[in-house]
C-alpha cells in the first residue's frame, strides 16, 4: 500500500485539487481519501453483486468536500 499523505500535501501547496478513485468495498480496510486530504473521490459500486461479464450500467459515486461546487 502506497501513503498518499505527503503527495497530497505537495499538491495542494502547488495550489492543486487532489482527487483519488477508490471503492467503496475497500474502504472498509483502507483510509478514506478525504482523511488522507483528498478534495474529490470517485467510484465504482460495481462490486456490490453485479457480476463483471453482465455488463452495466452500473452505480457511481463522486464525494467532494464543501466548497467545491458541482461542475459535472
């Protein structure tokens, strides 16, 4: 496992946004991006017994911090 901390902190002094992909099923074991500084996460909820030959559509989520307005 990578630590994202010192990488995202770089970022933001360089005046960046961090944003981290995760899955929701992993956080269960891992450290939310938003404890690790992230501003925005995105994922797939693919996971959740859809099998991965079926096809889709299949669930998202997009998490961001306050003052970050919707653009998508």
């Amino acid at each position: 496992m990578r630590e994202f901390r010192e990488a995202i902190a770089k970022l933001k002094a360089a005046g960046g946004i961090a944003v981290m992909a995760d899955g929701p099923l992993a956080l269960v074991l891992l450290t939310p991006p938003g404890e690790l500084g992230a501003d925005i996460a995105v994922g797939s909820t693919r996971r959740f017994g859809v099998p991965m030959g079926y096809g889709g559509p299949h669930a998202a989520c997009s998490l961001r911090k306050l003052g970050f307005a919707p653009q998508q």
